[in-house]
C-alpha cells in the first residue's frame, strides 16, 4: 500500500495541473449533460451535407459562461474537484487495507506489457486489481463529485448558497443528509466498472491475436479504454442527473429537469428521448428535440 501512494501522490501535481486547465471544457460539459442549452440552435448542415441544427460548441459554451460570470466563474466547482482527487490519491489505498482485502496483485500487479504469450491468469488478476482499486476510488471522492457537480448546476439558476465549498456542503446535508453526498453513484459505479472489466477482457484477446510486439501492447489499454468508457458514456450522463434531480437547485426541477424517482427511470427517460449521449461530443452538436417531458 505505502508504494501505490508513494506512486498516487508522485503523480497528483501533474493530475491537479491537468484538471484546473481543463475545468472550463469540464464545467461545460456537466451543464450540456444536464441538458441546460442556454443558446438557441442554428441551421446548418452535417459533415454528410444534411441539413441539422446545430448547437453551441464547448468554446462558445464557455464563452458564453465567462460573459455571465467573468473569467474566474469559469471555474465554478474546481475547489471540490481538487478535493476530490487529493480524497482519491490519499484515500484509496487506505480503504482498501481498512476493508481487509490483502490480494498481492494489488501491491504487486502482474506485467502484461511484454512479447511473451499473453496469460489470461495475469489479466484476470489485473483486472480484479483495477477494479478493486477503482471502486475505492469513486466511493471515497464521489461526495466531492456530488459537490462540485450541484456547484456547477447553480450557474443555471443562480442559486448564492451553493457559490462557495461550505456553503453547497451545508445545502446539500441540509436537503439531503449524507445519502445526498452519495446521489447517482449506482451508475457511476456501474459505469466505471464495467468499462474497467471491458477493456481488460478485450486486451486480452487483442493481445492475444492482434498485437504481438511489447511496443505496441503499451497503447491497447489506453485505446481500448477509450473504446468502453465511450459505450459506457451514457451512465455518466445519468450519473450527473442524478446528482441533481430533486435538490434545492432549479436545475434539478420541472420544467428543466423532470423528476426522477430512481436512476433507471432516469436511464429510460434519456434513451426515449435520444438524450443519453448529450456531452459525448463538444464540437460538432446537433440539436435533437425531446419528446415528452416525464413528470
């Protein structure tokens, strides 16, 4: 345990470094997986020349964000995201040794990255590994995620309580209790484990026949992780709903948000009306009219 976070807290300025850069296109994106579209869309055509109507992309999204709360309202929810992260570089591992789970792979991960004969004994062990360690993860940052995400949410309907750290930890305990730290993260869970266990059966088999050579084994996993977690994306929007659906937020209330009594119903409602995959893409936007609003 004490080499993975000597390793976690060896990566985490880089991680924190990432993530403040990138905030804004994230901040965007949790308000187009809300489905909060505050611009109009626009007649134009797809890349096949068909006529669609076209949707803001994330840098006229974030521009837009700015001209209503200035430059550093562009990082509404940063404060609970770095939290969060620290939470799961420091936490994890502590975690796992708290819960009694002592599997040696965890400490000592088999090598999968060579030009010997894949064996699926290693992948098995890897794969139970990473999940293990990712469950922890989640678990012990979701509440910052759950923070950072309603934060965000208030630019919808300007609510001044959730426009500080304490402040949208207060509100939330004050709406919810404790269950509310943990809102939408059966499918956050589900989602990231599932992409997790995809890409460690799939690296096997390209492994196995595809891809021969020690070089080339060192970009399956990042290729095919980026194949799962893009069919697993759909949890992650449901996830953010959830997150909000039914709090003191406007964003989380008929008639910009229908109410969910549980995150399949949640799940049904954005696949009826074709919303499931709403932030999959932050430039090219199409624009696709929902068909009913669920009450």
């Amino acid at each position: 345990m004490d080499e993975i976070e000597k390793e976690k807290i060896a990566a985490l300025p880089s991680q924190l470094l990432v993530t403040t850069i990138c905030h804004p296109m994230e901040y965007a994106k949790v308000l187009i997986q809300l489905g909060y579209e505050p611009m109009a869309p626009r007649r134009s055509t797809t890349l096949f020349g068909r006529p669609a109507m076209i949707l803001p992309n994330v840098f006229q999204y974030i521009k837009y964000i700015k001209t209503q709360d200035g430059f550093f309202g562009c990082y509404r929810g940063l404060s609970a995201r770095v939290l969060g992260l620290i939470a799961s570089s420091q936490l994890s591992a502590k975690a796992i040794h708290a819960c009694g789970i002592d599997l040696p792979e965890i400490t000592d991960p088999p090598n999968i990255v060579n030009d010997e004969e894949p064996k699926v004994e290693d992948y098995i062990k890897l794969g139970r590994r990473d999940l293990i360690m990712h469950a922890a993860s989640v678990i012990v940052s979701y509440p910052f995620h759950v923070v950072s995400v309603r934060m965000m949410a208030s630019f919808i309907g300007k609510e001044e309580e959730y426009s500080s750290l304490i402040g949208a930890i207060v509100s939330i305990y004050r709406d919810d209790g404790i269950r509310g730290f943990f809102h939408g993260i059966i499918p956050k869970l589900l989602g990231d484990l599932t992409c997790v266990a995809a890409t460690a059966v799939m690296a096997y088999y390209v492994n196995k026949y595809l891809v021969k050579t020690k070089d080339l084994r060192y970009y399956t996993v990042p290729l095919l992780t980026f194949v799962t977690s893009t069919i697993t994306y759909p949890l992650v929007v449901v996830s953010t709903c959830m997150a909000v659906a039914g709090c003191s937020l406007k964003a989380g209330n008929p008639p910009l948000m229908p109410v969910y009594p549980s995150w399949q119903t949640c799940w049904r409602d954005l696949l009826r009306n074709k919303q499931h995959k709403r932030g999959s893409s932050l430039i090219f936007r199409y624009y696709i009219a929902p068909i009913a609003v669920l009450q």
